[in-house]
C-alpha cells in the first residue's frame, strides 16, 4: 500500500484516498512547445537572448517510458530546440508539464561533437537500457547543417550513465536519412539494434556486443508503390515463445513486410522477407505493446488502430482503439507499464511543419 492507515480512519476515508491515489497516477500529461526546466533564470535568458530557445520551436515526436517518466525525442528540426532529448514526469498535474533536459544539460551542446545533435528517435530495452538514434544533422525543415556523424547512444534510464556510443558513419553513405532505432537480444545475450535507412532502402544491423555491423540492403519491391523512399518505419515485434520479427514499410509503400531477427542477427537475410500484403492505405506505424500488437493510423487520420500480428494482415483484423483529439494526430504509441495501459503522443504536428503554432504546439502524452 502506499499509505499507512492508522485503525481510527474510517473505511470512507480509506476509500476515497485510494481513489485520489489511482486518479493521480493515471491522467494526461500535456504542455504545450518546450516548457523546459532551466538551471537558473540566467541560463534561460541567454538561450534566448542568443536564439538557442525558441519555444514554439520544440515539439515532441517520439516516447519511451520508465515508471514516471516518460523520454522524449525533441528534434532539431528548427533552430531555437536547446535540448533535444528530455524526459517529463507523468505525476505532473499541472497544465503546462515541465520538460527536463536529459541526462543533463551539458549532453545537448548544439554544434559540439561530443553532444547530441539531432535526436529522432529512441528505443527503451528490457534492460532499462534507452537507445537513442541522433542523425547529426540540425534544422532539418530549414537549411540542415551536417554537425556530426549518425550515431546510436544508450543511456541506462536508473542512473542516467552513458553506457555506449555507437558511431554510425561506417554503415551509412552520405544520402543517407536515419530515422527509426529498435535493440533487441539474442538468445545466447548479444545485444543488437537495427537502424532504418530509408534514404538507400536499408536496415543497419549492428552487433553491440561485438562490435560489428552491416547494412541490409531491401530489394526494390519494399519500396513497390513509393513515388520517393520517404519514411521507412521499423518495428519490433515479440512472440509468445520468445522470438522477435522486425515489421517495417515505407510510408507511401504499398505493402507490409516482415523478416526474423535471428536472419539479421546471422547475416542470412537474403531472400527471407515475408510480404505480409497489401496495405489498404498509407499507414503511419506508431509502435507496439511490446508484444504481439502493432500500433498504426492511416496517413492524416485521427485515429489509432490495432493488429494483433498473430493474424492476417486484412483489415477485418484491425480493431480501432483510439481517436486523437481535434487537429492533433499520434506519433507514437508507448507502453506505460506502471500503469497497466498504453499511452498516445500525440501533437499538432502538421501545424508545426507550416509554422502556424503560435506559441507553439499542443503535445500531450493520453492514456488510451
């Protein structure tokens, strides 16, 4: 229990705390462009005063949780985003959520090669372990900058230590457009994470514990249907008797497909892709439970649905579990296991790509 009840209180009371106690852990957490959490009130006005915050700059896009907290990617699409991984508390009751720059502040150092640059995408582990993909490439709806070379790095979410800094530049070309990270382990305990290339139709495979890598190249039906390779979307997903699959397709691809992992993990990947079929329609993947179940909504659609992954790929096996709110749209969807629920980032983000946030976006975290 969380509180300890002295014999005098009465069964009311006792009711009503614990109702209090469940509401409080599961609401929404929303704010609104990027409500940081400064060191000082200095170092507040100097990033703005020097144009390195610009509030309605930032937006959210990508999620993982542990316990309270939910990390966010916050990519440096524009100029003006001083953080571009965070992390937020989902005990915040607050209107405006606070963000936390994350592990510290001095991790996010625009222009420095040994900061992060360009965060679009992270993967927490069964481990506790967050992997985060940084393009390093900066403002990238204005004119990109090129500050550093891609790279994975994963930070262990109980302490906030680095624990591994995996340069990328050995697997990618200079076309390439990094843009979804998943980790996964073998059997026998090596840890690998694969990278989605959409820009060369490829999947990065790298074997952390070894310290070896590849790249998978697709064959060119993967992009059947895909006037331009434009998102390549990864996802993991896990079986019941222990074996994982990745699903990936391009977004204006006309089919799903799937390939085991323990192919990539051998490097005998060749000819093993499933076509799992054609999709109805454009599809956005917005994540899994971690399990059987993938998350995805149709291109510009409010609303969320779900695919078992043990059936057919046909849309009587689709089921609609949530619906966003007026004019904003999910970007991912996350498992909160404290709270025995999935929750939805969603955003206005449409809004943010033409500029007309005003003070910036609306971005929430929603139990579905």
């Amino acid at each position: 229990m969380l509180f300890k009840f002295t014999v005098a209180l009465s069964i009311f009371i006792v009711f009503a705390t614990a109702n209090d106690v469940e509401q409080y852990d599961n609401h929404n957490v929303q704010w609104v462009g990027g409500s940081f959490e400064w060191p000082c009130t200095t170092t507040k006005s100097m990033f703005k005063n020097s144009g390195r915050y610009i509030s309605k700059n930032v937006i959210a896009t990508r999620a993982a949780i542990f316990m309270d907290d939910a990390y966010l990617a916050l990519p440096r699409y524009k100029p003006g985003v001083p953080a571009t991984l965070a992390r937020v508390s989902l005990n915040d009751r607050n209107c405006q959520a606070n963000l936390y720059a994350f592990p510290c502040w001095s991790v996010q150092e625009e222009g420095s090669l040994k900061s992060l640059q360009n965060v679009v995408d992270l993967f927490l582990d069964p481990q506790d372990i967050l992997w985060v993909l940084d393009t390093g490439v900066i403002h990238t709806l204005e004119e990109s900058v090129r500050i550093s070379p891609p790279k994975v790095v994963a930070f262990n979410v109980k302490t906030g230590k680095l624990v591994k800094t995996i340069e990328l530049d050995g697997l990618t070309t200079s076309s390439s457009r990094l843009q979804y990270v998943v980790a996964d382990y073998s059997p026998d305990g090596r840890v690998l994470i694969y990278v989605s290339d959409a820009a060369t139709r490829a999947i990065l495979v790298y074997d952390v514990t070894s310290g070896r890598g590849y790249r998978f190249v697709l064959p060119k039906t993967v992009a059947t249907g895909s006037a331009r390779r434009d998102v390549l979307y990864l996802a993991l997903i896990r079986h019941s008797d222990g074996s994982t699959c990745l699903l990936f397709t391009y977004l204006s691809g006309s089919r799903m497909f799937s390939i085991k992992t323990e192919y990539l993990r051998n490097g005998s990947a060749n000819d093993k892709i499933q076509d799992l079929g054609l999709k109805p329609k454009r599809l956005v993947i917005l994540g899994t439970d971690n399990g059987n179940a993938l998350f995805f909504r149709y291109e510009g659609e409010p609303i969320v649905q779900r695919w078992d992954t043990t059936t057919a790929f046909q849309p009587e096996n689709f089921q609609k579990v949530y619906s966003s709110t007026a004019c904003s749209l999910a970007t991912q969807v996350i498992p909160d296991y404290k709270r025995g629920s999935m929750r939805v980032l969603e955003s206005n983000f449409p809004d943010y790509i033409q500029g007309t946030v005003g003070c910036g976006a609306d971005q929430a975290l929603n139990i579905m």
